[in-house]
C-alpha cells in the first residue's frame, strides 16, 4: 500500500511517519496474521492448542480463565461495534450517540476491569507457580506482556479521555482509519490527530495480531462446538467383587483369581 491509493487530501496530510505507522504497520501485521495461521496449520496442527496446565494448577484457574475470556468477549464485540459499525448505522436504528457513548464506557469499564482481573490471575498463576513457569515456553513469554499491554492501554485509554476526561469521539477517527484500511482506502490523518493512548493502543493491538498465529491465541479458532451436538457419554462404576471365603480360611475374590 502506498500513498497513491490513499486520498488526494490525505496524502497530503499524513507525514512519512504516519504513512509508516498507520498503513505500513497494520498491512504488514494482517500479512504475517494470515500468512502465519496458514504455516502454523500445515506445520505445527499437533501445537495447535491451549497448552493447558489444569493439571499443575487450577485454583487460580477456577477464577482467572472465566473472567479473562467473559472479559474478552465482551470487550471484543464492544470493538466490532465501535470501530467496524460507523455512528450512522447505530443512529439508524434508533440508538443515538450520547445512549450509544453511555453504554460503551460503562459497559467497556466492566468488561476492562473483568479481563485484566483474570489475566492478572493467569499471570500471578504463572509466574508464583514453579511448575507452570518452567512449563512457560518463548512465545507465551511473548504473549503475555503484549497482551497485557494492549488491555492496560485500551483502558487507561478510555479512563483517561472518556471516564475522567472531556470525552473523545473516537468513533470519528480511530474507527474511521480502521475501517478505511479493509476497503484499502486508509485515512493515517485519522487517527494521526488521535490521543497518543488511543494510538499506542492500536499499535500494540496490531503488534498482537502479528503475534497471534505463533501464541496459544490459535485455539480461538478451534472453539469446541460439536460438543454442544455431541451425545452423552454415560460412565458406570465397576463394582468391586464381593469376597468369598475359601477352605483354608482365606478370602478370594467371588471371580476366582488367583
């Protein structure tokens, strides 16, 4: 992508360092991100999992894994609302801004707090047990730091600006540089002009991305949904043979094992 496919007045506004940061770096990311996923398929299928250590520990678990991924569904579709459904469509069905801004933030708020909660368990857990931090292989030391990093921006981010602060409409910049990439029709002025946490934000999401293919963030696309369909499976006790008595005094199974 160059600067040929963008705009005439964006073109002109965005720098050399925005052409870089704002179109360079995500179309290189989504490459790896695609391309990565399809070597990691053909390659490592056996790697292709969660990589759980249940076994070595679970308390923490118990509490940290379901508050990471509620957190992170709901953060998810919180971000598919805001940055890939323009403020037009959303005031076309009857939901208007300021309900629209209400709902984000608070929602968005609980749904931070939930996912770095858990992951801030997932990451005690690792690295206060010894037999899961030396199970820690190079990517999920990769994984995590990034990770956390892109959660604790986005929500210092939206405490910053739109909980404590005035308020930022990043529906009509952040949203609008991120759409216009899917359509190759990048917007860098867009989100040039942005907060820098709202930016730092969208280079570590898109660092993750990159990352993403290589992590044990692959099992997102093997959610196990045939177990929903999938019939019971019924488990019966074996019962234990009753004792019996022989000539000599001794007991011996009723089967006659010897």
């Amino acid at each position: 992508m160059n600067a040929a496919s963008l705009s005439p007045s964006a073109a002109a506004a965005a720098s050399g360092t925005d052409l870089l940061l704002w179109v360079a770096v995500p179309y290189v990311c989504l490459a790896v991100f695609v391309v990565g996923h399809i070597w990691r398929y053909r390659q490592d299928q056996f790697g292709w999992t969660t990589h759980t250590s249940q076994l070595l520990e679970h308390r923490w678990l118990r509490w940290g894994s379901p508050l990471f991924h509620l957190g992170a569904f709901m953060v998810i579709a919180g971000h598919v609302v805001g940055l890939a459904i323009p403020d037009s469509w959303t005031e076309a069905v009857g939901i208007s801004e300021h309900t629209y801004h209400t709902t984000a933030v608070w929602a968005g708020s609980v749904a931070g707090i939930a996912m770095v909660a858990g992951l801030g368990m997932l990451c005690t857990r690792r690295l206060l047990t010894r037999r899961i931090r030396l199970t820690t292989d190079r990517s999920d030391k990769l994984l995590f730091p990034l990770l956390s990093a892109t959660v604790v921006l986005g929500i210092t981010a939206t405490a910053a600006h739109n909980v404590f602060g005035a308020g930022y409409d990043y529906r009509s910049t952040v949203s609008v540089w991120f759409r216009g990439l899917f359509v190759l029709q990048p917007h860098p002025e867009a989100i040039g002009g942005a907060p820098l946490l709202f930016q730092l934000h969208a280079l570590t999401a898109f660092l993750l991305f990159a990352a993403w293919p290589f992590t044990r963030l692959v099992h997102v696309w093997s959610a196990p949904i045939g177990y929903l369909a999938r019939p019971y499976l019924v488990y019966r006790r074996r019962a234990t043979p009753a004792a019996a008595p022989t000539s000599a005094g001794r007991t011996r199974s009723a089967s006659g094992s010897r």
